[in-house]
C-alpha cells in the first residue's frame, strides 16, 4: 500500500497484487492501515475483490462500504468491472447510484478517479 497525491488529494493505494478481500473484517484491515495517513479516499483494485462483492445477493458489499461510511472514508474501486455489470442489472444500478455520490466510486482507472476529485 502506498499513499499518493491525486489532484491535491491524499489517497491511500492499495497495492494490486495482495490477497482476495472477502469479508467487512478485510475492509476494516484496510481502514486501520490507512488511518493516520488523513486520505481523502482509500483506491481498491477492482482484482482484489472476490466475485462475491459483485454479486449483491450475498450482502458482501453493503457490508464492506458500510465499514467505510462507518469510518468516515471513502472508497474507491478501480478496474474494469464491466462483466460483473453486465452479467447484473442490480449491480449496474449499485454502481451507478454510488457513482453518483460522495463515499462509494467505481472508476476505470486512477486517471478517472483523479479527474472526479
């Protein structure tokens, strides 16, 4: 994990190749890790979640942001999601509500993130 500057922004990186993220106690792992760094938003890659985040019936990922709102952080995922989306129009729907909002992004790249702070 790495803490980078996008846009005047502190953002916590987490690194890409870690292991598969699958549980709230995971999300609130991350949290700590960042705490004390005062990031503006805590970026995931999209590759470190298990298929069961994207697939809402599992409650996986109301828990896992929960942890975030809970902390007062924001998160964002980042990388290409679009087979999860399409194979879910709830998910499409999640994604697209959280876009549109101030603690949950999905966002193709850290380009696209820098461009939304």
């Amino acid at each position: 994990m790495s803490l980078q500057i996008l846009n005047a922004a502190r953002i916590w990186l987490c690194a890409a190749d870690g292991p598969r993220l699958s549980s709230g106690r995971d999300a609130t792992d991350i949290i700590g890790d960042a705490y004390g760094a005062e990031v503006a938003v805590v970026a995931l890659p999209a590759s470190r979640l298990t298929d069961e985040f994207f697939d809402l019936s599992t409650r996986l990922a109301g828990e896992f942001v929960q942890k975030f709102v809970n902390y007062g952080a924001a998160l964002a995922i980042v990388g290409d999601i679009s087979a999860h989306i399409a194979a879910s129009s709830a998910l499409r729907d999640f994604v697209y509500e959280s876009n549109r909002g101030r603690h949950l992004w999905f966002v193709d790249s850290l380009d696209d993130l820098a461009a939304r702070l």
